[in-house]
C-alpha cells in the first residue's frame, strides 16, 4: 500500500504542477473516497471554493450534473478539469461526462 500511496501523490504533484484555477476559468478538482465522489470549482487566485457537490461512488454522473447545475446558477461556464492524480476511466470520466452533460466547457 505504501508503494500505491506513493505512486498516487507522484501523479497528484504532477498534474497540479500543470492545471491553475483562474476567475475566468477556475479549476473543477475531483476526489474519490471508499464510498463517495466529491468535486469542486476552485478559484486558485483568490484560495476559494466556488462550488462543491458529492455524492455515492457509483454515480458520478449525477455528481457532474449536479455540479454543473451549481456552477451555471453561479454563471461558470468553462472550467479546467482536474483529476487529482486518479486515472481518468471510470468513475472519474463519468463525473466529467455528467458535467460535461449539465453544460460545463473543458
């Protein structure tokens, strides 16, 4: 376990170094816990949290939808996605896919 933690933050250092949440584009960060999936819109500039939604592991797709709903309610329109060193398969493209169905641009 140790050896895959290690791997993991590796890939996590490597995409932040990369990906910066501006005002007009900010940052969609997702994370995958046990049991839920969590996002979030982050200004990097100003160190805020626009919006955040979670929801259960299994439904990322409702998390995206969800997510994009807030976002364009607060009229973000276009974010930078940021997978957060998870591979981008699974659940974490079935969060993309829902945002990108609620009506994000990335």
């Amino acid at each position: 376990m140790e050896i895959k933690q290690k791997r993991y933050q590796q890939r996590k250092r490597r995409v932040k170094a990369k990906i910066f949440g501006t005002k007009a584009r900010p940052r969609l960060s997702v994370f995958r816990s046990n049991k839920y999936l969590y996002s979030q819109v982050i200004d990097d500039e100003a160190q805020v949290t626009l919006v955040s939604a979670k929801g259960p592991k299994n439904d990322g797709a409702k998390v995206g939808e969800e997510l994009a709903k807030k976002a364009m309610s607060k009229k973000i329109k276009k974010v930078t996605f940021d997978r957060n060193g998870f591979i981008y398969h699974g659940k974490v493209k079935a969060l993309a896919d829902g945002a990108r169905k609620g009506g994000l641009e990335f």
